[in-house]
C-alpha cells in the first residue's frame, strides 16, 4: 500500500491506522499518536482544541479523598449550592393551614443541613416543600377523619335520642355546662378545642349525656324549689328547651 500524501506513515495491513500527512510534522512522540489521525486536517485540532479550552473551565471535577474543604466547596458552588446556608430560597409554603405548626427555626436548621450536604438551592427548595406537602396532607386526612368521628358521634346520640328529643337534650347540656363553668369565650374555647378520642369536648357523647341529665336534675330542682314558695309561673330549663322544639319530645 502506497504512503499517504504528505509523507504520512501507515502501519500497514487490514483495519491498519492511515495517519494524516500532516501529522509527519508532530514531535517523535506524536506522529503515531492513533487520538490525532482522527483530524484529517489541523484546523480540525485546533478546532477540537478551543472548545476543550472554553468547557475547561465549566467542568467539574468530582471530589475524592485526598480533595481538599476548598475543592469540595467550588463542587458544591458549580452545583448550585449557594455561597452560604442563610442563601437559600426555601421558605415557609404561602397555602400552609392554620393547624400545621410552623417554627422559623426548622427552616434555618434545614438550611444548614442542606448547606453542609451540599444541596443545590433548587433541591433544597423541593425536598422542603415536599416535606411540608406532607404535613398539609396528613393534617386534611385528620380533619377528615375527625369530622366523621364528629358525625358517627352525634349520629349515635340521635339515635338514643330521636326526634326534637336530641335538640333538647344538647341545649339542656350546654345550658348546664355554662350555669356551672361560666358563659364566658375561655369556656366556650375550652369545650370546642379540648378533645377526648379525636373528638372535641362539646360533641362527645358521654360530655352530652352527663351535662344533659345535670340540666334535667337542675331544671327539676327548680320546679320543686318554684312549689315551694316561687312564683310558680317561671320555666324551667327544661320546659324553655321543649318550648322550642315542641313537635316530637320524648317525654321518656
């Protein structure tokens, strides 16, 4: 097989490398080099050449054991973590519900573990606010769950109690727990927010059923204490409340 033109060399045989003539020119140590008889000219080197020039100083160079705090932190920074932790751009979510608790100090703390595992910002801002999706999903789960506790509660109480009988008895209940606790916004907090099971204290049943039969007791004492020298014309609690349900009251 005949030279290449140019004076290039060629190792001869099948599947042989053909070096570009060019490559004649090169320092010994090159003219055989089989990565340059890629290039069939030496403006495509040069070519090749300047744009590993421009990526140099893009690339990223991994850290290993022997890198130093420095090297880590410049991988760090080409991977978008910002130059401190108080840079980073998570925050507290604008649509969090008033029953999640939120403390500004977890936020600063995540942004230090972050920082010191080397996050970028926008991964840092996603595990973050998937964290706090969570918290909204597992507190509208709760809310569900506990409004049909609610339901199941007061559904049971209907069924002991039926007709005007429920409306009755849960106003003799509330009327008993305010003449004796107070009718006062501590109070009414108290009973809505104090809960026994998941349920608030103001729809329990036992809480109905025990400041229900008070109110009945109370009212009744007030009947006999009206025969015994009052004017006889004042309502008990009672009969106030079955004056205004009326229709179906279970005197039993």
């Amino acid at each position: 097989m005949a030279d290449n033109d140019g004076g290039g060399n060629n190792a001869g045989g099948s599947g042989a490398v053909e070096y570009p003539g060019w490559m004649a020119s090169l320092p010994d140590a090159h003219k055989q080099n089989e990565t340059f008889a890629q290039f069939k000219e030496p403006a495509q080197v040069w070519d090749k050449f300047d744009t590993l020039l421009k990526a140099e100083g893009k690339a990223i160079v991994i850290p290993d054991a022997n890198s130093t705090d420095a090297d880590r932190a410049a991988f760090y920074q080409k991977l978008g973590r910002p130059e401190t932790a108080d840079k980073y751009s998570v925050a507290k979510p604008a649509d969090l519900p008033e029953g999640v608790p939120y403390d500004p100090a977890i936020e600063s703390v995540f942004k230090q573990f972050a920082f010191e595992k080397g996050l970028p910002d926008a991964q840092a801002k996603e595990i973050y606010n998937w964290y706090w999706g969570l918290a909204k999903e597992g507190q509208a789960k709760a809310q569900q769950a506990e409004q049909q506790a609610n339901e199941a509660a007061i559904n049971t109480l209907k069924d002991e109690w039926k007709g005007d009988t429920f409306k009755v008895n849960t106003e003799l209940a509330a009327r008993a727990f305010k003449k004796f606790g107070g009718d006062t916004p501590e109070v009414q907090k108290f009973i809505e927010e104090t809960k026994v099971g998941g349920l608030p204290l103001g729809n329990h049943p036992t809480f109905l059923r025990v400041f229900a039969a008070i109110g009945k007791a109370v009212s009744n004492d007030s009947l006999a204490l009206g025969d015994r020298g009052g004017s006889g014309n004042e309502l008990s609690d009672e009969d106030k409340a079955k004056s205004r349900f009326p229709k179906t009251y279970n005197k039993t």
